[in-house]
C-alpha cells in the first residue's frame, strides 16, 4: 500500500542521490579538469534540487536564518534574509538553479 515518504526517508533519498552524483563524476573518464568535475556536480545537485531528477521532485530552497539574524544586521545597516516558517515559506529559489549556474559564473569571470 502507497503512503507519504517520512521526512527522514526524504532526507536519505535525496542524499543517496547526491552520493550517487559524485560517484559518477569521481569516476567520468575523460579530459575533464577538477573544476569541470567540480562544476558538473555541482550543476546535477542543482538539477536534482529544480526538479530535473527522474528519482527525485523538485525541492523548496529558502533562508532559514537564525531569529537574532535580522536585528543583527538591521543594526549594522545590512540587508538581511526572509524569515521562513515550515508552513509559511518565503523567497523559494528552487527551480532554475541549474539554469543559472554558468550565467552567474560567467558574471563572476568563473566560466568562459
């Protein structure tokens, strides 16, 4: 009988993949350079997080910073971060990570 996954069978699952991702890349033969593999895991765990996994949905991606966080920088006159609560989740960066991965790499002068 089908049920909802735990949160902890959640947690393995999507760990359990990333071990997987870097199996692949440790082991890619070829001319790749660390930073290519580097690169290339960190893309397929982003992938994996947007939803573009075959064993894995995409997941909600959100600040949870700490409750002495915003004050803190409030009073040093620096931006801070939403604050989010389980139910009520607030500035998700899910979903195109993976897209803009050698975008903002490339605006950084990381990527060529």
């Amino acid at each position: 009988m089908s049920r909802e996954l735990t949160k902890e069978e959640v947690r393995t699952k999507f760990l359990k993949h990333v071990w997987g991702m870097i199996e692949y890349w440790d082991t890619m033969v070829g001319e790749k350079t660390s930073g290519e593999k580097l690169s290339g895991l960190t893309h397929s765990i982003l992938a994996a997080i947007d939803g573009c996994s075959t064993d894995l949905p995409g997941f909600i991606l959100a600040p949870s910073p700490h409750e002495s966080d915003k004050q803190y920088l409030i009073d040093n006159d620096e931006d801070y971060f939403p604050e989010n609560h389980e139910n009520d989740v607030n500035a998700d960066i899910g979903g195109c990570l993976h897209e803009l991965l050698y975008p903002i790499g490339k605006e950084m002068g990381l990527v060529k």
